[in-house]
C-alpha cells in the first residue's frame, strides 16, 4: 500500500484523499440502451440480456417456488444456523425503529390539528449482486427492513449463475424461502433494475422503490431511473476507513484492511494513524497476509489501487478531521478509549468502536446494516434501514373556528407573493361563516 503523509495539514482534504474512480455518468450511456430495450421487448430482451451478459438462459426468469423450498431445504445445517443468527439479530435492531411507524399529531391552536403519518412503501424491488461474491447476506440486510416496516409486497432479483443452471445462488434462494419471500427473479445487472422500475407484463409488476448494491452499471441504471422509482443511494466500491495509534494491534488493523479488498478490485481500504510504528507493521502485516488469502490477486489490486492508502497524520485530531473528510461507507475506531472518538465522527455510514467490533462482523451478524453509502455520501445520507422503507404523509384538518384564528395572516402572505386566488380561498369561506 502507498503512504500518504498528511502531516502538514493541506487546507482541503478532500483534494488529497484518495478515492476509487467510479464514473457512473459514463455508465449511464451503456445502460440506456438496456432499459429502453427491457421497456419495448420485456421478456424477449431479459432474456437476451442474461445471455449476452450472464452467459446463460434461465430456465424460468420468476423462481419456482419448489426451488426456493429445496434450496432451503438442502442449505448446510451449519449456514443455515448462521442465516437464522443473522436474521434474527438484524430483526431485532430494525424493531428498535417500530415507533417511528406511529402517528403524532400536534394541536397548533384548539381546533387546528396536523398529524404525521408514517406508512410503508407499498411494493419494493431488492436487488442482491451474484458477481464476485454471491451476497446472500445482501438477502438479509433488504429483506428484513422492508419486513419490519410492513411493506406490502417484496421482490427479489439476482443474477442467472451458470453454476446452477441458470438460477440464482442456491443460499440466495434458501435464504428468500426462510424469510417468507416467493417472488424471486433470476434477473441481474441494469436489466433487473429496468424490470423493477418499468414493470414486465405478465412476468413482474412495477415498483414503488428499487434498493440492494451492485456494480456500477446497477448504480447506473438506479440513477436512470430515479424519479420513475425511488431507490436507495447509487453504490459504488466498497470502502474501509480505519483510524488507529499505537495501541492498535497491527494483526488485527491489516486483517480489516484485506477482508474489504476481498469485495473487488475497486474496493478502498485506508488506515489512518499517527503513528509511523503501527504504519510499518500494517505494512508488513499486510503483506504476510495477502499472501495466505485464496483472493490475493483481486485484494493485491485493490490495495495497490489508487484507492487505497496508509494516511499518516500529526496526531488523532487530524486523524478525525480526515475521517470525517473521507466519510468511509465503514469506520474502525481502533485507539485508546476508542468510544471518545467515535462519538466525535460525524461522518460515516457505520462506525465499528474497539478491537472487538471488526467490519466483517458488520457484514453478516452484528445486527446493523451493511447496505451503507459509499464515496463520501455518508456525509449526507444514512445506510438502508427500517425508515427507508416509510414515507410520512401529513393530514391537516381544522375547524371553521380555527381557520377564522389566522385567516387575515394566510390572506396576507398569499397577497404579499401576488397569489390572490390562494387568499381567495381562504375569503370565500370566511364569507359564508359569517
């Protein structure tokens, strides 16, 4: 990994850090072809396209629900322990956000009452990648949020595996038929996404909202598309930040480092130390390690990349300037009183605290989400959730008393921005009241 020394405090950080090239406006350009395509032809040109892209013809592109029940059925007794773990871990943390379902209602004069309803999405599309590494966890982290948030009707959509005749991964099914999911597509790539937004006739309905990773013409199509449909975020490479000194155990530090590399050779892995001792160990730790992973060449591209460094700063303070500058889509805090430092990071999409809290236990069975936003988003948007999946719709209602309490201000400011047919609205009822 290079070094990047940061010790003379640049003025704009952003400017220095490093960052994967992610052009998805250059995507964008391949992928239209493909959602006009999937719009005329329907199934005529999924089918195509998980030829020309998957390399093979799904025997049938909507799942039978016999092969989601035999996946489930045949899943290792050991994995389908860990997926129940998961589940329910997830579960548990996504009900923490149930009372954000209630309604409130605020009286703001007697008489004058708004109330804010919170109500699920009605139908969504979930996406889970089967490129590199087929994200059954993925299953998971869309599924149960949604669930939660008791939306009314899920899809799944994953890409044909000419490993398994032409559908999905086999944990992906097992894991659908475990959480109660029957409508799953053997769709992947930009085409899944259009089939989503667009609707098939008499294959899939369309959607109100479309979430799950993938790479970066998924990300393109989301952004096509977004306004036909809401999404989630556009995803890019996955990213690990980690801010560490001294006490870090450099072990511990370049496990973390190469577990998000393993994702792809886009993937950016950075530690950020103040110390020059912990940054030479890394190093040679890392170098140890990358050559006992059976994914050595695709971690050895992504932690040679651009993307990826070891930041040397004049001490943690700088430390957490840089990290809030970068907003890693997943932040280790591995330093001396490690939750000190964490409630001071105010961006990221997750922030894993101590020696204990590794990114990867975030990737499966912490219970938190690993759908999480990438390329500095985390400094504005949040990782997919329960409330993802909500919306809130305000309801006024008043009385004639209490319109009459503030009709001559509405008046007045509808005049005042030369709306007079807003004022008259609210005259011609004062008229009548009278």
């Amino acid at each position: 990994m290079r070094t990047l020394d940061l010790r003379d405090r640049p003025a704009d950080l952003t400017a220095v850090l490093p960052r994967a090239e992610f052009d998805v406006e250059h995507a964008v350009e391949r992928v239209r072809p493909i959602i006009d395509a999937v719009r005329d032809e329907g199934r005529t040109a999924l089918i195509r396209f998980s030829e020309q892209f998957d390399g093979i013809r799904p025997p049938s592109l909507r799942v039978p629900a016999e092969v989601l029940e035999r996946c489930a059925a045949e899943l290792d007794d050991d994995l389908r322990a860990a997926f129940d773990e998961s589940i329910a871990r997830r579960r548990a943390v996504c009900e923490l956000g149930e009372r954000e379902r209630s309604s409130e209602t605020v009286e703001v004069a007697p008489g004058a009452k708004v109330t804010q309803r919170i109500i699920p999405v009605d139908r969504v599309g979930l996406y889970v990648p089967g490129g590199l590494a087929p994200l059954a966890s993925s299953v998971i982290m869309n599924v149960v949020p949604a669930q939660v948030a008791k939306v009314r009707s899920i899809a799944v959509a994953s890409p044909p595996q000419k490993d398994f005749g032409g559908l999905p991964h086999p944990n992906i099914l097992g894991l659908c038929h475990l959480l109660g999911v029957d409508e799953v597509y053997a769709v992947g790539g930009a085409q899944a996404i259009a089939m989503f937004a667009l609707g098939v006739e008499g294959l899939c309905d369309r959607v109100d909202m479309v979430t799950g990773p993938g790479n970066i013409y998924v990300a393109a199509a989301k952004r096509l598309l977004r306004g036909v449909v809401g999404i989630d975020a556009e995803a890019g490479p996955t990213e690990i930040a980690i801010l560490a000194d001294h006490t870090a155990n450099p072990v511990h530090v370049a496990a973390d480092l190469i577990s998000q590399a393993e994702h792809d050779p886009m993937a950016a892995s950075v530690l950020v130390t103040d110390s020059e001792d912990l940054a030479r160990a890394v190093e040679a730790e890392t170098t140890r390690q990358v050559a006992l992973t059976p994914q050595r060449e695709r971690v050895t591209t992504a932690l040679t990349g651009q993307q990826s460094a070891i930041v040397l700063v004049a001490d943690l303070d700088q430390g957490l300037d840089v990290v809030n500058a970068y907003a890693a889509e997943h932040l280790e805090i591995q330093t001396e009183s490690p939750e000190s430092w964490a409630a001071r990071v105010r961006n990221a999409g997750a922030i894993f605290v101590g020696a204990w809290s590794p990114v990867s236990l975030g990737d499966y069975s912490a219970g938190s989400t690993h759908v999480l936003p990438t390329a500095g988003c985390a400094c504005h948007s949040s990782g997919l959730g329960v409330r993802s999946f909500m919306k809130a719709v305000q309801v006024i209602q008043y009385n004639a008393q209490a319109l009459a309490e503030v009709a001559d201000r509405v008046e007045t400011f509808a005049r005042a921005e030369n709306l007079h047919a807003h004022a008259a609205a609210i005259t011609v009822r004062r008229e009548q009241t009278r």
